[in-house]
C-alpha cells in the first residue's frame, strides 16, 4: 500500500529535529519513532497515532479518530486519524504532539 508522502512530509516539518527520531517503514506506511517506540505514522492518506491506553478513550472521541485496526485485533491505545480530522495543521500538530509526547514516556528500545 502507498503512503501519503505529502503527509509524512508534514509529519517531518512538525516534528522537527528531535532527538532520537528514526523512520521506518511499516504496517503498508511509514512510521516515526521516538527512541525506539512508535509516536505517528501514515498508512495510506491516514495518520496513525500511539496514544496509549489511558488516553484511548478521550481520543478515540475526538473527530476523525478510529481504533486502529490492522488485522480484526483493534489495538488498544493505537488510533488511526482520518484526513477531516487532520485537515487542519493546528489539528495536525496536536496528534503530532500527542504521538510524541506519549513515546517520550516509554523506555528507549
């Protein structure tokens, strides 16, 4: 599956240079990773984001946001992010930043 290189683009600028940031194609996309540990990605025109089990809830309410759902195993604390629900760069920028923020809690791999 192609991945939306525009979005990933994005991901790239809104992120910036931080540290122990890698990249790493995945699940049909591309995945960006904060020591080790997945923060944001893009599968098709989509952003996927690892928020983590407490904040599954809160998020997955949030618009455009659905449990991620690879292989008919919803994965807890993982959501994929529609593009009305990004369309927005402000929008954009807080998924980012929820990705990140919850990878920056978990030990480097």
């Amino acid at each position: 599956m192609a991945y939306s290189r525009e979005l990933a683009d994005s991901i790239r600028s809104h992120i910036g240079a931080h540290p122990g940031l890698t990249e790493k194609e995945m699940f049909g996309g591309i995945a960006f990773l904060v020591a080790g540990n997945m923060a944001v990605g893009v599968t098709g025109e989509e952003l996927m984001v690892r928020v983590g089990k407490e904040a599954h809830d809160e998020a997955v309410a949030l618009p455009g946001a659905r449990v991620f759902d690879l292989s008919s195993r919803p994965m807890r604390g993982w959501l994929v992010v529609a593009t009305e629900g990004i369309a927005a760069p402000r929008d954009l920028q807080a998924w980012i930043d929820r990705g990140v923020g919850y990878a920056e809690t978990l030990p480097p791999k």
